[in-house]
C-alpha cells in the first residue's frame, strides 16, 4: 500500500498549521496585557453589538452575498458597485484567494521585508516561491527605506504577484506614492495591502485611485485594526470588477458569516466610533515616541499604524532581553530577529492608556539600569 503521505502536493510538504502562540498565551492566561498583535484596545461601539446580537438571533440563516455592505464599501471608495468589491474573513483569507487565482507551482511572488508573515504562508501553500526584496536602513536613519526599483529589478518571467503593504508592518512608514504607479505600471498582480491605512486617513493616503486606472491593482483593507473588530473576521479586497469577480471563483461559499457582514457594515456606518478609535491611537503613538525618544540608545519609529517598531544599542541589552522582562511584568510584546546588524528590536502594538504607561516604564527600567 502507498503512504499516504505520497498523496499529499509537494509542496504542502513541511508546512504546518499556523499557530499564533503569542495569541493563545494571551487567551490562556487574560491577566497578561496584549500589546504584540496590532489589536485594538477599545471594544466593539454599542452599534456593532447591537448588529451582532440581532444577526445572532438570525443564524441559523445563511448570508446573502452581502449586497449591503459590499455596496457600501464601493460607494465609500468611489468605485461603481458591489463587483468592485469581495469578502474575506480578515484579509488574511483574501491574500490566500489572490495567490490561489494567479500562482501555479514554482511561481514568484515579490515582498518587501520585513513584512507581514503571511504572505509568505499563503504564498507556500499555493505552491509559489516567495522573493523577498529587503528595505534599507541603518542605525542613525530615521526610517526604513521603500525600495521600489529592487522590486521592479527582482521581477522575473516567473512573477505573478507583487505585495505591498502600506503603512507597512512593522515599520509603519509610506511608500512614495510615485512607486505604486511604476510598479502597476508593469501589469503584474499587484497587491497593495492597506491594512492600517485608517489610522494615516483614507483620503489622504489610500491607493484605491489606482485600481480606476490599473487592472493589476488589488487594493486589501480589514476591519481588524483601526475599527477594533480582528476577532470578527472580516477583510475585503477592492480591484476592477472583472478582476474581482474572477478571484471571487475562489471564493469558499458564505465565506464571510451573516453576524460579520452586519457588524462590519454597522461599524463602517459608525463614523464617530472610527474617529474616537483612530485619535485615539494616533495621540498614543505620539506620546510614546517623544516619552521613549527620552531614553539614550532607544530608535523609536514613526508610525501611523497602530503599532510602533523600535531598534535599541545600548551594551549589554537586547530587543529580546526587553520582550523578556516585559512578559515578567505581565505585557506580551512582539519581537524582531535580529536584522540589520541589530538584535535591538521590539515592537509595542498600542494598548490603553494604562498598559502604555506601563510600556514606557518597562523600557526606561530596563535600558537605563
Ligand atoms: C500588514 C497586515 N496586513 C494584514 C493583516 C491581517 O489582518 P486580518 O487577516 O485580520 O484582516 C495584518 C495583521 O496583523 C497586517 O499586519
């Protein structure tokens, strides 16, 4: 008898469930404060409970393809209507329909490091190879540096999609927006993943323009951060309708649950709850830069996520060595393998106000003794 393990495709071989264990220790034990997931501190507005608990008395029905709030997401972006517009649950599973829709085994898709994890997960899974094209900096820069032509040098006849994320994470700066057209301007598949763009404005720095003009471009946003609702699951993908509605053949039928459709779309009515959510964040961000910048050896970055990278040189302390004693006073934070030639790397996602204090105290306690 054949093993079974021969049925499987190659190249799922060696690749494993996803597991968060920095999520589950936090829901194993709630006493410790959650400062490492890009979560939002704030709780869902009395608004998206309310559409919560009336769709929750409803499901035992299935969801309709989510013609209300697909439509609201056209018309919130300008674009003509609800084909311009697919579901996922989180962005996560809408970078997973992309790469499925364009990549066959040993195909290439382009990121730009450090980025986001998943891309390379779901890039995995669907048989591609992931090219990393690195950004640049150096201890004394004030930020990392997009590199638009390392891209548009590492593209190959293998090629099918290239992502960006913007704000990216875990830097938390832009790209010029002059980069995004070179880089449609090839016409390969071109994801710009905009994630945390609420917090900078969508207005003011969105991409979306792009996909009136460019086929390619595939704009992708969730509801996880700015609106506070990643345990919902709920990202959606903005692009050409053609393009859309052939990436929705991917699509897992209701997909998106009636509860999230609802919610989602109460949260995108709440106008005032974004704002209070994203002024929020955005004074935080502001304080703990200029209270860390304080600190000798500390490099905070400038950010308009919902979180803040920072690089550290100061003898005899390392960015893990700052995740470790956090954790010991009850804060989950995120770490950086060393890059760069720094092991100082750390990574707050922005709490309460309370757990920042807490934050800000735990970096001075341990950089400065
Ligand atoms: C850059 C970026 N994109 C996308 C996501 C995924 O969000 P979700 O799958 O919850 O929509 C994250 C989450 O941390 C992220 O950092």
């Amino acid at each position: 008898m054949r093993e079974i393990s021969d049925f499987f495709v190659p190249w799922l071989k060696g690749q494993k469930m996803y597991v968060s264990s920095h999520i589950d220790l936090a829901w194993q034990h709630p006493e410790l404060h959650r400062l490492m997931s890009n979560e939002n501190p704030n709780p869902p507005s009395d608004k998206v409970i309310e559409a919560i608990l009336k769709y929750g008395k409803m499901a035992n029905r299935y969801a309709d393809q989510g013609f209300a709030v697909r439509g609201k997401l056209a018309e919130m972006n300008g674009l003509p209507g609800i084909e311009n517009v697919m579901l996922g649950t989180g962005s996560s599973e809408i970078y997973d329909m992309i790469l499925r829709s364009f990549l066959q085994p040993g195909d290439e898709v382009i990121q730009h490091t450090p980025c986001f994890g998943i891309y390379k997960l779901r890039t995995a899974v669907a048989g591609g190879k992931i090219v990393s094209v690195p950004m640049t900096y150096k201890w004394g820069d004030d930020h990392f540096r997009f590199e638009p032509e390392a891209i548009l040098k590492a593209i190959t006849p293998k090629t099918k999609v290239i992502i960006v994320a913007n704000p990216n994470n875990p830097t938390g700066n832009f790209m010029d927006p002059a980069a995004f057209v070179k880089i449609a301007e090839t016409g390969i598949p071109f994801i710009v993943d905009e994630a945390y763009i609420e917090f900078a404005g969508v207005k003011e720095k969105s991409q979306v323009g792009l996909v009136k003009k460019y086929k390619n471009v595939i704009v992708t946003r969730t509801l996880s951060k700015a609106y506070g609702l990643a345990g919902l699951r709920f990202g959606y993908a903005l692009g050409d309708k053609d393009v859309i509605m052939q990436i929705a053949a991917t699509l897992i039928p209701w997909n998106q649950s009636t509860i999230a459709m609802w919610a989602g779309l109460a949260a995108l009515e709440d106008v005032a709850g974004l704002k209070t959510r994203v002024d929020f964040n955005n004074a935080e961000l502001d304080r703990i830069k200029k209270e860390v910048s304080k600190i000798p050896g500390i490099k905070p970055f400038d950010s308009r996520g919902n979180y803040m990278l920072f690089d550290s040189k100061v003898p005899g302390k390392t960015g893990a060595g700052m995740i470790e004693l956090a954790q010991s006073k009850g804060m989950i934070l995120r770490g950086q393998p060393p890059m760069y030639g720094s092991d100082g790397w750390f990574r707050l996602t922005i709490g309460t106000k309370d757990e920042n204090d807490m934050f800000i105290a735990a970096v001075k306690g341990y950089f400065t003794k």
